[in-house]
C-alpha cells in the first residue's frame, strides 16, 4: 500500500520552478496537499524566497548533513520531525538523502528526475548532463520520471512517467525545456494520485520489498 502524502516538506537546491509547479496545484486546488516547508542545501538558493513568499518555514542545512556519512543529519532530522511533515519533495534537490531521513519516512520521500528511468540515471546525471546525454545519443524522445527515493540515486521503485517528443529539438537546452514542463505537470498529477490513493505501482524496486 502506497503513502498519501499530506503535509509535505520540499527538498531544492536551485531555482524551484518544480516547487513552483507544486504550489500553483495546491492553489488551484488541483492537489489536496498542504505545503508545510523548504529546505535547502544552499543559503543562496532562489526555491528559498519562493518558499518564504509563500509563507512556508525555511531552513538552510549544508554538506554535512547529506550523503552516506552526513555527521549533521540528525539536524535535518530534528527539524522536519518539528515541521510535522508526512512526505518529502526532492524538486531539483542534489545532494544524497541520508539513512536517517530514508528511514524516518519510508516509502514517503519523493524525487523528480528529467529523463525516462532507468535510462540517464545514476551519479552524475543531473540537471544539464542528462539533456547533453539524452541529445548525444540521439533519443527521438525524452520525459521525467517520479520516482521513490531509496539508498542509490535514481533508483527507487518507479511511481510515474510522462514523455515529451524531441522532433524539430535544436540541441540539449531545447530537451531541457521541453522536458521541465512535463515535470511541472507530472509532479503535482503524481502527487495528487498518490495523496487519493488511486495510484498503482508496475514494479516495486527490491530496496522497497
Ligand atoms: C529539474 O530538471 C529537476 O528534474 C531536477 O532539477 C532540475 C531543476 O529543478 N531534479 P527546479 O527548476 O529547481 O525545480
């Protein structure tokens, strides 16, 4: 049985637009959850200002709580447990979900990535490097993934998929672009699915067994 997610803590370390998105859904009303809080792993990340102008609790937790060995993340740990959060949101989140987090909210912690799983995953492949990769290759199509975050990056059991096609693309920006508005629509869709109970899952990846 999948969790509903209801009161979500969003993890970014960039510009937000994925949080953005997340917002504008619950605004319109288009997903029943609440938006409680963001992190970041960076003081200067703009998902920041756009949580606070949102009225969202922020906070800043940097290298030393994220990773295998993160000495830090009972830090992360206190504070979300204090923000009574039930799910975590990775929208554009780079570093590595420590054990204790994984733990805390099993089966409840959330990532969006911008390519179809399990191709163009893995370390290394975020942001720009998956679009130059996806375009190197010559893929007439591309997409986002949701998917559950477990111990290995990109690997967790595969919740959603969306594909945007690459016909008249003009390189990797233009693969960017047109895979980040699939991900402004699968996350809150996804989300909403998984906060109604209606979504099925294909295949449980063994770390979620
Ligand atoms: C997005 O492509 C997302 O898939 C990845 O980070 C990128 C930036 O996301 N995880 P955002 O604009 O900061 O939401």
């Amino acid at each position: 049985m999948l969790h509903r997610p209801e009161r979500l803590a969003f993890l970014a370390s960039g510009t937000g637009s994925n949080v953005r998105a997340i917002l504008t859904a619950i605004r319109e009303k288009r997903l029943g959850c609440r938006a409680v809080c963001l992190l970041s792993d960076r003081a200067k990340a703009p998902a920041l200002e756009l949580a606070r102008a949102a009225g969202l609790e922020t906070a800043v937790f940097g290298r030393a709580c994220w990773g295998d060995h993160a000495p830090r993340a009972d830090d992360v740990l206190d504070w979300l447990r204090g923000q009574a959060v039930d799910s975590l949101v990775l929208a554009g989140f780079l570093r590595k979900v420590p054990a204790v987090l994984l733990e805390a909210w099993p089966g409840a912690i959330y990532n969006i990535h911008p390519a179809l799983l399990p191709s163009f995953g893995g370390p290394g492949m975020y942001g720009s490097h998956v679009h130059r990769a996806v375009w190197n290759a010559g893929c007439r199509v591309s997409g986002a993934t949701v998917h559950l975050v477990d111990g290995i990056y990109d690997h967790g059991t595969i919740l959603a998929q969306a594909s945007t096609d690459l016909e008249g693309a003009s390189g990797p920006d233009e693969v960017a672009a047109r895979v980040l508005a699939v991900e402004h629509r699968l996350f809150a869709d996804t989300l909403e699915r998984l906060h109604r109970g209606t979504l099925t899952v294909r295949k449980e990846s063994p770390l979620h067994g």
